[in-house]
C-alpha cells in the first residue's frame, strides 16, 4: 500500500472489510478532503475509480475507526519507550542489574529516569532501598516512578537536589516517596530534562501511537505530573506535525490558567485521591494491608467549587478518583455544584472522572444522573484483577472482585471512554477491548463491539464531539487499517462467549479477540485524512 500524500487526496480503499455502521457489509470506501464521503460495496465503489487521486488495495484487510486513548501522559510515555523500564524485571535484584546496565550506558545524563517498577509482583515483595539505588548508579541523582507513577524511589543524591524534601508529606527516610515528597521529587528529575530531549520523547510517543492504530490521545497533564512548557510543547508539536490528534487537559484548579494554556478542561488527573498500588487512594474502609484509609487531595466541597468554576467557564472539570471514598466525594461535589447551577448545564459539560476503579450501584447510578464520563483502563484489571492479584492483595478478595465494574457502567448508560494512563500501562488498543471484554470478574465484561466503540466513538464523545469516532459520510477520516484474522459478530444477547458469522445480523464484524489468538497488526494510520504511518513491508 503507497502513502497518500495530504489530506485533500481523494482516496479510494477497495478489496477489504470496512468497519462502518453505514453499511454492515461495506468493502470499500472514499475519502476526501480529510472527511470519509461515502462506503458501500466493492461492485459500487467502481463509479469512483477514475476521480480518485489513489485507490489503495486492502487485500482482504480491515478498516476500523481509529482508536482513541483517553488518558495518556504523552512525554512519560516517550521516556519510558527512550529510557528505563522496569515493567518486565521478575526481581528485585534484576531491577537493580537493569539500573547499573543503564547508569552505565548514559554516562551525561543530569538525572537518570526510569519507569514501571512493581514490588508487589516480586519475591519479597519489596521496592530497592536508597543505599541500593546509590550503589547501583555510582551515587548519581536517579528517579524511579512506581508503575501506577503515585510513588517513586530516588538516590540520595536526587533528594539533594530537593531542599526541604525531608519535611514534606509523603517523605520516607529509606522508602518510597508519596504525596508532596514525590510531587517535589519529581518535578526536579523532570526539570532536568531538555527541551530537545523532551521533544524527541513526545515524537518517539506519538509514533508508537500512530503504529498502534491510535489517532487520537487526550494528553493528561498538570502542575504536579509535568510543566507548562511541557503542555503547551506538546500541543505545538502535534498540530504542527502529522500524527495523531492531540487534546489537552490540564489538571489545574486555576480555570484561567487552563485556558490560556489551550486546555479542553481543567481535568484529568486533578487529584482527589492516590492510587491502591501506592496505598493512597481514599477508602471508606482501611486496606487490607495497611492500617489507614489511603489519602484524600479534595473534598466534596472543593469538587463542587470547581465544577462550578468549569461549568460558568465553559470547560471541562474532570477528577483523578480511584477508591470508594474518593468517587463518592466527586459524585456529592458534583450533585452538589448542578443544584447551584443546573443540572442541564452540568449534563451538557460533560464532565469527566478518570479510573473511577471502586464504584457502588449508588455511585453509578449518581454518574448517571451528573452525565459524568468515565475514563477508564481495562488493563488496570488485566494487570492487578483477579483472586491473586493486586487488588485483592491490597483489598481482600471480595471487594477486589467490585472493581472496574463496565457492564454496570454500560446499563446504567454511563458514557465510557477507554484509555491506558500510558505509561502506566502499555498503549495497547486492542489489548484494551479484550481486557474489557475478558474482565477477571465475569459480571463486569461488555461485549467486544461495546469495549470497541468505548476506545473509538467513546474517546471523542468525551471531548465533546459526537460526530466522529465511527466511518460514516461527513465524519473525520481518522482511521487504521488491519491485518487480522477472521471476523466474528457477537450475539446481541451474549455479552462474551457465543460468536455468531452469520452476515443476516447486520452487525459489523470485529476480530475474534479470545485470549489466545493474536490480537489485529496495524498496517497504515490515517488521521484526517493525512497518513501518518504505514507499516513497512515484512
């Protein structure tokens, strides 16, 4: 397949299966102008092969909508792709082996970065200590997020770099640092990151998006999680190169300040609580393995100020909520601000709440009633669900077991939009719609068609727009074209495992995702209409 040359080509795709709801049995489509024109069938689609600047052969492939990440620390990401990661150490001792590699291998680093470590998936179960840490880099400042990135480990000479870091909430003598402690910590070993460097980390991100079949990312930035430069960087760079969209939020309780950066919303990880892996996220009842109730960053009546603030400003406000505690005090802050201003005005910002992890049937229903999108992460389930997993280590089993609960979310028709919280865990799209639809509680898994158009359709009815997200006439041509292998349509009555092909239902087919078969290769990303990546020939 050659590569359109701008978005104004007239393109022609024929020879495959086209994923639109315009036509359950489309094999062709015509894209003009950055907008798709028209789908239909193959016999039809010879009316257009004389006006078309290119018709480009599917050979039997996929066209689907391309995704939508609706949660993605883009500069992290590209870090974590360029630098350390941890993700993939079994131990404890192979984590520092892998610290002393790269110590070695970037001697001019200023700071050493890395990423992914998970204690609670190694033998002992605990994370390096700062002697460790110093003796493995020869004493150079190095950070080390915890792989939820609400903790993180740092030599000793990082935390000189910090003055007063001793005094601050979250510090440990020998432990990993939460709260303000890392907040301090972090924003120094970022801070010393180059501009350039930084750069190339965000192009290095949003290429592997692009390869991903990802078109879109909402990037979910903040005074405590990167920097203005960073921000406002970031959105330069995607609009003035091709790749996938970028929009922007920035988690900030100063409204005005939101705006003049060029944010959507002051949202996103606006923290009202931590995470489960990181014993911070806000409970009603105290962990399992741990004698406290995690933390609290804002109350029900600071969430209602700033929804107030968002709603009279015409942004978006959006909340970091993970534990039970913290999700009610966004609904009651919520419920609270649509009495002073309308629940209308409320419904129509279309405000947003990211992870919403521990939820209750009075929780959904209340995001139900509010309008609030949840923006959340299958993986998160595929990574620590489970009776042996995170979760249940932190929570006990039987409330792990309510965590992630999408089919509720799905009947009470609470809008869900998918994403990664990249790089917490991978950008992976379709690893996303299995995770959903292969939930480790059986009760919550959606359908493979709902998971899809959660990390599709879900992602730009999140940002407001309702237009885009699926290949019909007039909407943006942002799409990704797929080697995969057979297509199945599921049963309208099953939410899992009974497949049916038969082509009477009218349904689009998706790939058969059960765990076990390969999951769908990309071969060419379009974002309006402009290709953005094509895969090279194998």
């Amino acid at each position: 397949m050659s590569e359109s040359t701008a978005p104004s080509d007239t393109v022609l795709l024929r020879g495959g299966e086209v994923h639109s709801p315009a036509d359950p049995f489309a094999t062709a489509m015509v894209v003009e102008r950055g907008q798709v024109a028209w789908v239909g069938s193959e016999g039809a689609a010879d009316a257009f092969a004389d006006g078309v600047d290119e018709v480009v052969d599917l050979e039997g492939a996929l066209v689907t909508p391309a995704f939508t990440d609706a949660h993605v620390h883009t500069t992290a990401t590209g870090l974590a792709l360029t630098g350390l990661d941890l993700s993939d150490a079994p131990t404890l001792d192979a984590a520092l082996a892998l610290v002393r590699d790269f110590a070695a291998a970037r001697p001019a680093d200023r700071v050493l970065l890395g990423h992914g470590w998970d204690a609670a998936r190694w033998p002992g179960g605990r994370p390096p200590t700062r002697a460790e840490l110093d003796q493995a880099t020869g004493g150079r400042p190095l950070y080390l997020s915890r792989i939820d990135v609400h903790s993180a480990v740092a030599t000793s000479a990082l935390l000189d770099l910090v003055p007063g870091v001793t005094a601050r909430a979250g510090y440990a003598p020998d432990g990993p640092l939460t709260r303000d402690a890392h907040h301090a910590v972090r924003a120094a070993a970022l801070g010393a990151v180059g501009g350039e460097q930084r750069t190339e980390a965000q192009r290095a991100a949003l290429a592997h998006a692009a390869s991903l079949g990802i078109g879109s990312v909402h990037e979910c930035a903040g005074p405590d999680i990167s920097s203005e430069d960073d921000f406002t960087g970031l959105l330069r760079l995607a609009a003035g190169e091709p790749g996938p969209r970028v929009v922007g939020y920035w988690a900030d309780r100063d409204v005005e300040k939101a705006r003049a950066l060029g944010a959507l919303g002051a949202a996103g990880d606006l923290f009202v609580d931590g995470s489960l892996g990181s014993h911070t996220a806000c409970l009603h009842e105290p962990y399992l393995d741990a004698d406290h109730t995690g933390v609290v960053h804002l109350d029900a009546d600071a969430v209602a100020a700033h929804v107030v603030a968002c709603t009279e400003a015409g942004l978006q406000a959006g909340f970091h909520a993970i534990g039970d505690a913290a999700v009610a005090s966004v609904v009651e802050g919520v419920r609270a601000a649509a009495e002073k201003v309308g629940l209308a005005r409320v419904r129509a910002a279309r405000h947003r709440v990211e992870h919403a992890e521990m939820l209750t049937p009075e929780t959904v229903a209340g995001f139900a009633e509010l309008g609030l999108t949840a923006s959340v992460q299958p993986a998160f389930d595929a990574l620590w669900g489970g009776e042996d997993g995170m979760y249940a280590q932190r929570l006990g089993a039987e409330r792990a077991r309510t965590l992630n609960p999408f089919a509720a979310l799905l009947r009470a028709g609470v809008p869900l939009a998918f994403g990664s919280d990249s790089p917490v865990t991978p950008l992976d799209p379709w690893g996303t719609v299995r995770a959903a639809a292969f939930h480790r509680t059986p009760e919550h898994r959606v359908s493979v068609r709902a998971a899809f158009t959660a990390h599709t359709r879900g992602g730009w009815r999140a940002v407001g727009r309702d237009d885009a997200g699926t290949l019909v006439p007039g909407a943006p041509a942002d799409y990704a074209v797929w080697r995969t292998g057979h297509l199945v349509v599921q049963a309208p009555d099953d939410r899992v495992a009974r497949w049916s092909t038969d082509p009477r239902s009218g349904t689009p087919g998706l790939p058969d995702l059960t765990p076990g078969n390969d999951l769908p290769v990309c071969l060419r990303t379009v974002v309006g209409g402009r290709t953005v990546f094509v895969r090279p020939n194998e």
